[in-house]
C-alpha cells in the first residue's frame, strides 16, 4: 500500500502541524497493524507552503523506511 500526505505548510497552519502531525502518525501506525506483520507499506510525503517561501514544495519521495517520513 502506498500512502501520500499532501500538507498544507503556509503560515496560517502553524497551530494546526502539531495535529497533523499526530494524525499522520495514527493513519500510518492503523494501516501497518491493520494490514499484518507482512504488511509493505510505502509512505511519502509532500507539504507546500506560501509563495514566498524559500523552499516550495516539501517533497519526500514513498520509502518503505516509514520513520523516516514520521
């Protein structure tokens, strides 16, 4: 299984990652306990933020190294 988070990055959702954060954590943990011990899950990551952020968009590729993306 393959899961991607798209994540709204801008200013107005500082107080709100914190939660996001979390929920990507429960989302991912549901699936691999859900799915068995041979479970392949693929996890991968893209955020993006406001035009005039230096770094835009927050890309990480899908890898099987789920730590990596929490």
């Amino acid at each position: 299984m393959d899961i991607c988070f798209v994540v709204d990055l801008t200013s107005s959702m500082h107080w709100w990652l914190q939660t996001v954060n979390a929920k990507m954590e429960e989302i991912i943990q549901d699936n691999l306990e859900h799915m068995g011990e041979f479970a392949r899950v693929r996890v991968g990551f893209v955020g993006y933020r406001d035009y005039d952020d230096n770094i835009h968009p927050v890309v990480h590729p899908f890898t099987t190294e789920v730590e990596k993306i929490k």
